[in-house]
C-alpha cells in the first residue's frame, strides 16, 4: 500500500496574547520572554488598599520617586523568564558541585597555608549573612516594585543570593566546621572591621523607596564587593599564595556578577536615560551609599591581604569609575 504524506501550513488565528500585542506593536510572534514578562503587571480591580499602607494600592508606581513612561521598558538582556532562569543556574550548580566534590575529595581545604586560611576564614564566613541579606532586599524590590520586567528578575536575585549564602556555609563547613560558622555570626555581630558593613546592609533593609534600594544594593554594594572579595582578593591574591582551592569554591560568585552585572547596567541605564530628574535620583542614591560601602570593604581587604590591599582598592575603584561613566553616571 502507498501513502502519500503531504505538510500542510496551517496559519495560527492569533501569533500572540494581547497582553504581549499591546507591547510589540501589533499581533506577531513573540519570543517566550516576552510571553512571560510583557503585561502581567496587575493594574485595575484592587478591592482595598492594604491597611498597613493605605497611602498606596497593593501595587503601585508611587512606591519609588522614579518615574517611568513605560515600566517595561527594563528589559533583562539576559532574556531570563522562569524556564530560561532555571536551566542556566541548573547549568552552573552542577559545575559548582563538581568543584566543592573535587576540593572535598582530595581535601584541599587541609593543605592550605595557615595564614592564608585564617584570612578566607574571617573574610569568606561572614559574608554569607550580606548575602543573606540582599536576599531579603531583593524580596523586598519584587513585593514592592511595580513593572513584571523588574520585579521578576529582582525575585531570580533573591534566590540567586540565597544560594550564594548557602555556598558560603558550604565553604566555611570545609574550612573550620560548623563552629566557625557560629564564629562567624559572632563576628559579624561584634567584630569591629564588620561593623561599617553590617550597618550598610541593616540600613539598607529599611529602605522603603524600592529603586533606590535596587541602587544601593546592586550597584554600590555588590557593585564594589564582587570585583574585590571574590576578584581581586580571592582570584588573585589568594591564589597567588596557594589557595587554588578557595578560587574553584567561590567560581559561581564571580560568574554570577558577572552575567549579572549586565542586567544591572541595563536597568540603571534606562532609568538614567528616562530623565534628567531620573538621572539626579540616581546620582543622589549612588552618591550616598556608593562611599560608605567603599570604606567598609576597604577595612575587610587590609585585613585579609595588608601588602595588597591599597593596589587591590584602587584597581576595583578606577574599575567602578569607568562603569558608572558608561551609564551616564559620575562617581
């Protein structure tokens, strides 16, 4: 018997949801980031005004003094949704795995110097609570911020900071066990070269203006302490003296920022390039929190590296200057 198999084009109805339409120009394909980012932000139907807030709707733009023609117009070059989010960080988790298996394993963490792994030790264990902290910021700048294209990756951040406090954990079990994790809450609770920093963070989780939460602790903080800790100190100096095995253990910190540090840039640049009255907010929030988060890594680095750290410091800032001036900025 023959068959004959013929294709036939079938011409769908519609190429897209409205919702998406509204916000492409028309009825085309889109791509599925679009799909799940364009027009979910809830706008109408509210039934009250939350009791502990009634100066605001449940959600709403006056939340930041930013002001915005189009809050989608923050798009994430990275083009992550919930699917696309999950398989890259499923990706990079099974590398970081690989690592932390290939350091327990042949227990690299023993053959340290004692020197260098008393430094990580104080410098490494305690960043997990600033890590834990971005986590609840970011939470806070997706319950509170208003545009799905934002306040979705802001809610990826969270989990991503999250995670970075868990391999903090991970890494301070290798080198000292679970007491130097109690040491090192101790420490951030009393130690005095922590001190400046856990002010900034305790501050920062105050914020109420959610955007310039988003500058404080995207760009001024992690901003500055990516390049220097999980760079120029742990990547550098710290290899330089043996500790190939810290380097492998924080590998995920420095992918992360990063791939991260463009989806920052991008929403900087477009609330910049909004306005002039955008760009002075901006300018304001940076200038505030941007000094005191660079005093308080500067203690942390001449602690963990003295002969290196004056170098180290003015590498990453003349590094943050030339950042800043790309987005319009000025530091």
């Amino acid at each position: 018997m023959h068959i004959d198999l013929q294709t036939i084009n079938i011409k769908p109805l519609r190429q897209t949801y409205d919702n998406v339409a509204r916000h492409i120009g028309g009825d085309k394909p889109a791509t599925r980031y679009q799909e799940a980012t364009l027009g979910l932000q809830p706008t109408s139907n509210f039934h009250y005004r939350p009791s502990w807030d009634p100066d605001h709707e449940i959600f709403d733009a006056s939340r930041t003094a930013l002001v915005m023609a189009d809050w989608y117009a923050f798009k994430d070059p990275r083009q992550y949704y919930y699917g696309s989010y999950t398989l890259a960080r499923a990706r990079q988790q099974e590398a970081a795995e690989s690592a932390f298996e290939f350091v327990e394993e042949r227990n690299l963490c023993d053959a340290l110097d004692a020197g260098l792994a008393a430094a990580a030790r104080d410098l490494l264990v305690p960043l997990r609570h600033v890590a834990w902290g971005a986590n609840m910021n970011h939470s806070s700048m997706c319950a509170y911020g208003y545009g799905t294209a934002i306040t979705q990756p802001c809610l990826f951040q969270a989990m991503d900071q999250l995670g970075i406090a868990q391999y903090l954990t991970r890494t301070g079990l290798l080198l000292g066990g679970p007491a130097l994790l109690d040491a090192g809450k101790q420490a951030w609770i009393e130690g005095a070269e922590w001190q400046p920093l856990r002010h900034l963070v305790e501050d920062c989780l105050v914020i109420e203006d959610w955007f310039e939460m988003f500058v404080a602790q995207n760009l001024a903080i992690d901003g500055q302490l990516y390049p220097l800790v999980y760079g120029s100190l742990v990547e550098g100096d710290f290899a330089g003296r043996g500790g190939i095995a810290l380097s492998m253990l924080t590998g995920f910190m420095r992918d992360w920022h990063a791939e991260t540090l463009r989806w920052v840039d991008a929403q900087i640049r477009t609330a910049v390039g909004e306005s002039e009255a955008n760009k002075a907010l901006v300018q304001g929030w940076l200038d505030r929190y941007r000094g005191r988060a660079r005093d308080a890594l500067a203690g942390l680095a001449r602690r963990a590296s003295p002969a290196q750290a004056d170098a180290m410091l003015d590498d990453c800032d003349s590094q943050f200057r030339a950042r800043i001036a790309k987005l319009g900025l000025s530091a």
